[in-house]
C-alpha cells in the first residue's frame, strides 16, 4: 500500500490569484475609481485590501457577492504564476496533494462557490487527490503545507511550513517572478 506523504496547497492567493482577479472583476464594472488593475495591484499593500483602493468594507463585500453570482471570482481568473507547474511535479513526485481553503464564508453562497471552484480547477488543469472546504487547516495533518497566512499554519500538525509570499504578508510588491521563483523553491526543497 502507497504511503504518500501529504502535503495542503491553500488555494487564494497560493494557487489562485484572488486579488487579480477582483481587481478585474471591479474594473469590468467600472467599480475601481481612478485606479486600473496594475495600479491597483501595486496599491494593495494589506489583507483588508478594500482599504488600499479607498472602498468601504461594506462595498467590497456587496461586489464579493455579486462576483461570485455572476460566475465570475472563483470561477474566472488567473493563476499564481508558477502554481501548476508545481502541483503536477508533486504530484508526479508522489506527494498526495490536498488543496484547503477557507472559502465557505459568504453565506447563501456555497453551492456557487463549490461549483465554481471544481470547475475552475478543471479548466486549469490542476491535480489533486482531495479537496477540503474547511475553516480549520490546523486540525488537518500533513508532511508539509504551503499557505500565504502564517496563522492557518502549525509545524506540529503540518510538518514542514511554507508561507507563499503576497504584498499582504511582505513589506514589498510581490510580482509574478518572485511567486514563480517561490513555488519553484518550495517544489525543489520537497522533491
Ligand atoms: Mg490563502
């Protein structure tokens, strides 16, 4: 019997690009004031990135909704550059991948928010051996985890920690080369 070792790839912000693709969803609807998206992307300096565009919490979250209404966050959007490359080679290195995410928290909405996030992960070809919608990563058991907050994350229960870097966790605008380089060091250190 295969005794994989596991590993919990966090989906926003390590495998799907959350803040692009709100940003975009917000300039579709001409919802984004004076900004564009790049502008926007390189203002977003915190988790509560509303504030770096100069929206109300309140706002933000009516457009949340509506995004994920209208078929379009979670179920559009653009990759973390490097991610697919690096699940399919821990994948093939044997590692048994479990994406975990936190995205169940838009009441009414979860339905939406499954479908969507399946079908997404379809069209963009990532492999996984299970899918978990959870609130709790800390009570789920693995080798190795990779997550952009340090929060989610316990060297007791996950074995080895990797914290995907993000503007919202670094004193820095992280662009694409930087997260590419960093999925490829966590993908080198692990096969
Ligand atoms: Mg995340």
């Amino acid at each position: 019997m295969l005794n994989r070792p596991r590993i919990i790839i966090d989906l926003d912000h390590v495998v799907y690009d959350f803040v692009l693709t709100f940003a975009e969803w917000l300039s579709q609807n001409r919802a984004l004031g004076s900004l564009n998206v790049p502008s926007a992307m390189r203002k977003y300096t915190s988790w509560g990135f509303h504030d770096n565009w100069g929206m109300s919490k309140g706002e933000w979250m009516r457009w949340w909704r509506l995004g994920i209404e209208a078929d379009y966050i979670y179920r559009q959007g653009e990759l973390i550059p490097g991610a697919r490359d690096a699940v399919w080679r821990l994948n093939d290195a044997e590692w048994h991948v479990i994406l975990a995410t936190n995205r169940l928290n838009v009441f009414g909405m979860h339905d939406k928010i499954v479908e969507s996030s399946v079908a997404w992960l379809r069209d963009k070809n990532i492999p996984y051996r299970e899918l978990l919608f959870t609130t709790d990563k800390k009570k789920v058991l693995a080798d190795a985890i990779v997550d952009d907050v340090h929060a989610n994350m316990d060297e007791l229960v996950h074995g080895r920690e990797f914290l995907f870097p993000s503007n919202h966790n670094s004193d820095h605008y992280v662009g694409s080369f930087e997260k590419r380089e960093a999925w490829e060091g966590i993908v080198n250190d692990l096969v």
